[in-house]
C-alpha cells in the first residue's frame, strides 16, 4: 500500500519504518528540514534500539524515503498517517494546530482517495476537527473529492517502540467508513497473523481509549509513590507490598513501581489534556486531578530527602546524577524528573555532574551552557568532588555499581534513588547511607 506519514518524530518514524517492512511504500514527510537531512544521509535523528536497522533495511530496499516536499507526500500516499506533535496548550488542554495544519496541506494538495489518519494523541472530538479541515479546503477550491478520517491512537512506549509496534497488543481503529476500514484492516493484517488484533469502534470511542490507557498507567504509578511516602513513614517496605499486590491477577505486576514521579512526552500532557476535556464537559476528574498532582509532588521527592539531610541552603553543595532520560532506553527528556531536581538543586545554590548513556546531547540542548552543571562522560567521573549521588533514571548500567568506588569517591556516602534499584540491606552492608523511594525507614 502506498503510506505517507505526516509528522518523522518518535510515532512517525518507527511507524513508517515498520510498515516499510512489511512491504508498503511509504513516504516520511517533515517540515524540520534538520531531520529529513539527518535521515537522508542514513542517520537516525532519535535514540530508539533496533529503529536504525529496520530504516536503513528499508531504506536501501526503496521502500523508504524522506522528504520535506508537502505536495510530494500527500501525492504519495492513499493512507495518510499524522504523527505530528500534541503539545499542551497554556491551559494544558491538546494544541492541535500541527495537526490541522496537516490536514489543512492534505485537503488543500489532494486529487484522489485518501483515508486520513490521526495517529497523534488527540483530544475526542478532533477527528470531526481534521474532516472539517479538508472539507473546508476542499470546497474553496469547489474540489468533491472522497476521503474518510480514520482515528488510529498509538501505545507503543519510547524505548521498546519498535518491537511494540511490530508487535502490538491491539490495533484501535476508529473510523465508521466501511471502505476507509477494509484499507485499515488490510494494512494492519500483517501485524495480526495469530490472532485479530483490530479493534474496530466508533470514532470517539478510540480517541478517548488512547486517553483512557495513559491515565490508568499513570494513576497506577501515582498510587504507588503515594503509598511509597506512607511506606517510609510507617517503616514498611513498597517493594514488598508491590510483590503483595501484583501477584493479584486482577491487579498484576506491571506499571507499580514507586518512583520520583513519571515524565516523557505522554503520560504528563495527556493526563492534563483529559483534565481539560471533562472540565470543557463540566466533567469534574477528581481521581486523575489527584494523580497529576501526586507525581509534580513526587518529581520534588529526591531533593526534599538531599535537604532534609544537607539543609535547604545547598550553596556550595556538589552531586552527582545519574540518569537524564525520563526512562531508560530514550534520549527524550520532555517533563523529565531529572529537569526538575536540576532546576531545584540549581535554585538552592548547588552544583552538579550529571551523566546519561544516551541523553547528554539532549541535556547539553536544554540546559546549554548552564554553569551549574557539569557533563560526566561516565557514571564514576559524575561522581568525582560530590557530596552525595542522586539516581533518576534506571538504566540497566547503574544496577550493579562498584558501591566500594561510590563510597570511596563521595564525600558523603550517601545515595538518594529516585527508582530504587538496589536492596537497602547490600548498600547499606558497604557502608553507604542508602535513601530509595518508600523502602522502609531510611537506612
Ligand atoms: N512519543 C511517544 O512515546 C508517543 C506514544 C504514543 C503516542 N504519541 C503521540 O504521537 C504524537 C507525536 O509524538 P512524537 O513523540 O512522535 O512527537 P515528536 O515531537 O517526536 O514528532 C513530531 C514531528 O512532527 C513534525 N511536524 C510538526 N508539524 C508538522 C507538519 N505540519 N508537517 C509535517 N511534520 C510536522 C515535527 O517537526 C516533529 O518532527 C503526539 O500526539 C504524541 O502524544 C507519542
């Protein structure tokens, strides 16, 4: 089939790399021309494992190709994917202007077919949005031509995105076009083989899913560090409640870890978004208000226990972190933890030497030439002069550390960790002062 992605950012890219493999044309279109250069001379402009090989295989197969040319792409595809940006708006609600814009360029260019697909996150209702669009840019050039508008919500996870998409749980499609349906079936029946993973709904229904699943995982998450807090006061131990809890079938393992608070460029933006949708419906969301809340709290938990025990004025402090990423496996760093105890440890007066796998350059993007912060090119160089290490990020690296070398190199052997990677009683057995998130009283 002959696909073009409007939109070469995390969805966009490995969406139109992974339908190249399974043998579709597909065209990537982007109006960052950086991007598209980075692409075209075989680079990948996102850290995301396994993306690069799957782009330059299909690349050098011809099924693959970049391009800034906005009449190129909509000329290219019967199925038009968005995959642009749904930042939030001042008032936190979904800004969809890239995304109408798209569609505006589809309705304005196109002379054929085209099933128009939002594969963004967008807020319900927005598909009748996206119609409206080309409708309109249709009639102004008195154009009749046929096209359906197809809501198609992602769930693949930064970090594991390509194997997600390869292999998806579930494929939402909501569309109420029988034939703009077959199109979607028929595109998506390669990821379906052993059993129909295609849940088709109405329109409606399949945005507010997309919502729906974030806010469930990250009120998941909020449950937990809520518990956490509790946990450390009352001297109880969140990991052993997590296992208490989890091996509950009807409640289950995944999405319980306590933590210093969730970030990336979904969970944040489409929990405030849904917010602002029921408010519009005088739909109050008090369980999702409480969960937002939670996690901005949570994201302050690290430096209140760095204060607690070096006091509020840290001028002349010096820590290293570890972990700029919001989780492992990305170099993204959009609503990061790590942003947040910078800003902070920065505002009371400290230093600090942050090191990432993969997350440096980003880090040097948004923070520049910030004097407060220096770059470590390893885990142990970040450790170098500082008084305490603080962990925000779990990157498979910094599960089995040289405690012996931490506790050598730091003034005062303390670790604070954001995402309790260790056991208190092994930390605390080489001497280090070990304060994890909700693991009993403080060690
Ligand atoms: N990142 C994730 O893990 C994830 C997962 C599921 C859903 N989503 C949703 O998918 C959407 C895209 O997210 P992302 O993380 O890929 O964003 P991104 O910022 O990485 O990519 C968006 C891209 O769109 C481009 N763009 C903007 N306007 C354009 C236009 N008019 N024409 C062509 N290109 C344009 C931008 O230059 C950018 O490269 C968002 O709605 C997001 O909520 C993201």
């Amino acid at each position: 089939m002959k696909v073009s992605v409007v939109g070469t950012g995390y969805v966009g890219l490995v969406t139109g790399a992974c339908l190249a493999e399974m043998g579709n044309d597909v065209l990537c279109l982007d109006v960052d021309p950086n991007k598209i250069r980075i692409l075209e001379e075989g680079g990948i402009p996102i850290h995301e494992p396994g993306l690069d090989a799957v782009v330059a295989r299909n690349v050098k197969a011809g099924r693959l190709a970049f391009t800034t040319d906005v009449a190129r792409a909509v000329a290219h595809g019967t199925m038009q994917f968005i995959a642009v940006g749904t930042p939030p708006d001042e008032d936190g609600s979904a800004d969809l202007q890239y995304v109408l814009a798209a569609a505006r360029n589809i309705g304005r260019l196109m002379t054929d077919y085209k099933v128009v697909i939002d594969k963004s996150t967008v807020p319900v209702g927005t598909a009748d949005k996206v119609h409206a669009a080309i409708a309109d840019e249709l009639r102004q050039r008195g154009s009749s031509t046929e096209f359906a508008v197809v809501s198609n919500p992602e769930f693949l996870k930064e970090g594991a995105a390509v194997d997600d998409f390869m292999r998806p749980d579930r494929i939402v499609v909501g569309a109420d076009d029988p034939k703009a349906i077959a199109l979607m079936r028929a595109l998506y029946a390669p990821f379906s083989r052993n059993h129909d993973k295609v849940l088709v709904m109405d329109v409606r229904s399949a945005e507010l899913t997309k919502y729906a699943a974030n806010a469930m995982l990250a009120t998941r998450i909020s449950f937990m560090n809520e518990l956490a807090l509790l946990a450390e006061k009352m001297g109880a131990d969140i990991e052993q409640v997590r296992q208490g809890i989890g091996s509950d079938a009807r409640i289950g393992f995944h999405f319980l870890y306590a933590g210093c608070g969730y970030g990336g460029s979904c969970f944040p933006k489409d929990v405030k978004a849904l917010i602002r949708t029921a408010a519009g419906e005088n739909q109050g969301l008090k369980v999702l208000q409480a969960v937002e809340e939670a996690n901005d709290a949570q994201k302050l938990v690290l430096v209140n226990k760095v204060v607690r025990q070096f006091g509020a004025d840290l001028a002349g402090k010096h820590f290293a972190l570890w972990g700029l990423a919001f989780k492992p496996n990305t170099d993204d760093m959009r609503e990061a933890t790590s942003r947040v105890v910078l800003k902070e440890l920065f505002a009371r007066g400290a230093t600090v030497s942050a090191y990432d796998p993969v997350a440096m350059d980003e880090a040097r993007r948004i923070f520049g030439d910030e004097p407060r912060l220096r770059y470590a090119t390893s885990p142990m160089q970040a450790l170098e002069g500082a008084d305490a290490l603080l962990i925000v990020t779990e990157w498979k690296e910094f599960r089995s550390p040289d405690f012996e070398r931490i506790k050598a190199s730091l003034k005062s052997p303390i670790i604070f960790d954001g995402r309790n990677l260790y056991e208190p009683a092994d930390v605390a057995a080489h001497g280090l002062n070990y304060q994890a998130i909700g693991r009993g009283l403080n060690v």
